[in-house]
C-alpha cells in the first residue's frame, strides 16, 4: 500500500487557517487532519475528540515524559501537542496527513520527519488580519494586541516552510492549497506504487 504524506500548515491567529484547512479535508479523499492535545479550555461548539484531546496539564505532562509526542509547544499560556502514534496509524493506512501546528511544532516535525512538507498561510495585510481577529468576537483587546504581536514573530519565520499561501481571497487560496496536495500525490514514487497493475499492462508485462 503507498504511505501517505505528512504535511504541516501553520499561520498566525486570524489567519483562515482552520477554514481553508476544513473545506480543503471536504474537497479530496484520503485526506485527514490530526487531532492534537491541549490544555487550553474547550471553546463553545467545541468537541473533545473532534476538535481537540483536550486534556489536564498533569495529564499533557505524563504525555511528554513517556514521549509520545511528535512535537509539543506552549502558545499564550496552553500546552499543544501532537501524538506520534495516531500520525504513524493514519500514515501507514495511505493517508495525507496535516498538521495544524505553530512554526515551533513545524521545527521539531522537520527535524524528525525531514519529508514532511510545510506550508504557511499569511493574511493579506495587517489590517485585514486585525479586522479578522476582531470579526471572531472571541476575545478581548489586549488579548487581540497580543495575538497581532504575536503573528509578527510568527510570520518572521516565514523563510522555514516550502510553500507560501495568502488568503486574500479564499476560493483562491483553496484553490492554491489543494494544488499543492494534488501535485505531490503525482510524484513519480507515489505514482508508480499506485499505478503497478496499469503500468505493467502499458509495457506488456506479464502480473
């Protein structure tokens, strides 16, 4: 069976990434996103299991010493982090697999898994991701101030990742987004697994 591909999408607070990610899992197959823990409170419409393993610090800190995190990162005052096992189970079953993680998870999943491919997702100004942040109504000015300071440090990174994305206008990013998953699905390697049967009978070779 062919192993799926491992990809890792990061992007400052506001920046759509949750929704291109959503509508992106809609428009292929073989296509998951991997739920990662955290510590931080369930936000409303929020469900443990779906969105997030939400969990208990002690019980994130038990996690971390048996190792079973691929990566793990403290953002604002909550731990994140992504378990190994569930990564490897979907990789091995011929998923793409994404990671919605910060440029820190994005290191450490580089430096483990080096054929891993990233994407960053930047907002089309600041002012638009500032509108965005306040569109949310989810929190408060100084939280907002800080979420905008933030997205400086975070887009400074920008240089770590192989493929750039601005979500201006979204259908269009989407668009830019699957043809990054499609692309790489047609590698040769990739291809050639899947396509042993056709390619034996093109060249007249017996199964």
């Amino acid at each position: 069976m062919n192993t799926g591909k491992l990809y890792i999408i990061s992007a400052p607070s506001g920046a759509g990434k949750t929704s291109l990610v959503k509508q992106l899992i809609a428009s292929l197959d073989r296509l998951t996103v991997s739920i990662s823990h955290t510590t931080r409170p369930m936000r409303p419409g929020e469900v443990d299991g779906q969105d997030y393993y939400f969990t208990s610090v002690a019980e994130f800190k038990d996690m971390l010493a048996d190792r079973a995190f691929l990566e793990h990162a403290q953002v604002f005052d909550n731990f994140y982090g992504t378990a190994q096992h569930t990564v490897e189970k979907n990789l091995k079953y011929g998923l793409d697999v994404i990671l919605e993680i910060d440029w820190q998870g994005a290191q450490q999943i580089k430096k483990l898994l080096p054929d891993s491919l990233s994407i960053f997702i930047l907002p089309p100004s600041t002012d638009v991701l500032l509108q965005r942040l306040r569109g949310r109504g989810q929190d408060d000015e100084a939280t907002i101030a800080r979420r905008m300071r933030d997205a400086v440090n975070e887009i400074s990174h920008h240089e770590e990742f192989d493929y750039l994305v601005v979500n201006d206008d979204f259908d269009q990013a989407l668009t830019e987004l699957k043809s990054i998953f499609i692309a790489n699905r047609l590698i040769h390697r990739r291809q050639k697994c899947q396509l042993q049967r056709l390619l034996a009978g093109l060249l007249g070779q017996s199964q």
